[in-house]
C-alpha cells in the first residue's frame, strides 16, 4: 500500500508530465522543430534564433572587412600609409605607425641631443667626467659629475682617516684604551669606555662569581 507521501509525489509528477510538451511522441532531439532554427526564437541549432540571424546581420553589415576584402597584413588598413589605422612598414625604408605615431616619434628625435652622426658611447664627452653634470665616466683621473667631485672632496676632508693614518685593527681608535672610539681587546680591556663602566657595575651588582658560582651547591 502507498505511503501519503508516495501519493502526492505521484500526482505532482503527473501535473509536471501535463505541462511538458515533449513526450514520447514527440521527444525534444536535434532535429526537433523546436531544436531547429527555423525562424522563430526556439531553435539555434548551428544557425541560432531569429533575434540571433538579425543581430549577425548587423554586425556583418558594419564590418568593412568580409571575403573580398580580407584584413590582413597587405590590407590597406593595416599598413603604416599616413593615418589613423594601419602601423605595419610598407616595403623597407617605409615609415612604421600610425599617424599619431609617427608625429610623436619625430618630436621626441628632435629632443634627442643624439643621433647617427653623433652616438653616445663611452667616449662621448656627455659620458666623460669633464667638470660638467652630464659625464660620470673616468677621464683624465676624475670620476663622477661635478656634484659627485665636489661631494667626494667634502666628505674626504671630514674623514680624519688617510694613508698616513689608516683605520685598523691597530689603530688607537680601534682598540680599547679608556676612551668612546675602540672597542678591540687591549692589555685585557674590552669594549668602549662605556661598555667598560656598564660591564663593572653590572658585575658588582652580581651575587655570583669566580669565587661563588651559580649554582654553588
């Protein structure tokens, strides 16, 4: 005996088979009227629907470009030929881009300082340190634009460190004798004269040492 719930299910897929034109007699397939474009707004099939058909027509209809006129690389709009459209070379000294290219192209040539009958290389004196800013390359013994100079000589003459006195490990700003400069180990100090006073306090405040150790059982 059927459930409740077995009746109502049966009775809603009875109502849902009535309302679907498709049936056995006439099952929904590739080549039913409904699946074919056939002018109306159900079928597409390979073609599409009516509104599909109309909407390709405009399309094509503004598209210049179709079997007789193919866009392609000798395509009058895809050549470099003084307007808006074509970029590609024509030939092989024709011009490359557009209009607006081309345009642009000539006015940044012209703020060019360089060219073919003057390149810049490493011997140009735009690339030579000659006193100017322009050159940073080595020339005549000098380095860098007169910026560079100017700032190399200011900061060597703040440097009190020179051939005649140079910073190593033996130099009395590197080891520790009593003052702020060295830290290296010297007659057994280590450390600044600051590192020096903080290890001593730090010492004396320690409950434990070479006599007493931690732990000291």
């Amino acid at each position: 005996m059927a459930t409740q719930l077995e009746i109502i299910a049966e009775q809603q897929r009875k109502e849902h088979l009535a309302r679907n034109p498709y049936d056995q007699n006439g099952g929904y397939n590739r080549e039913h009227p409904n699946a074919v474009s056939d002018g109306d707004e159900k079928g597409k099939n390979e073609i599409g629907s009516s509104k599909d058909i109309i909407e390709r027509k405009q399309l094509v209809g503004k598209n210049p470009y179709n079997e007789n006129n193919a866009y392609n690389s000798g395509n009058i709009n895809a050549l470099s030929d003084g307007d808006e459209k074509g970029k590609g070379q024509i030939g092989t000294n024709g011009t490359v881009g557009t209009l607006t290219d081309i345009n642009e192209r000539e006015k940044l040539i012209s703020k060019n300082g360089y060219n073919e009958n003057r390149f810049y290389s490493a011997v140009n004196r735009n690339a030579l340190s000659d006193g100017d800013e322009k050159g940073k390359g080595e020339f005549d013994g000098k380095i860098g634009s007169s910026t560079d100079i100017n700032e190399r000589k200011a900061l060597t003459g703040k440097n009190r460190y020179g051939n005649q006195n140079q910073y190593n490990s033996t130099n009395p700003d590197a080891i520790s004798d009593g003052d702020e400069f060295g830290k290296g180990e010297n007659n057994g100090r280590v450390g600044s004269l600051t590192d020096i006073k903080e290890r001593t306090s730090s010492v004396a405040r320690n409950a434990y040492g070479e006599t007493k150790r931690y732990p000291d059982f």
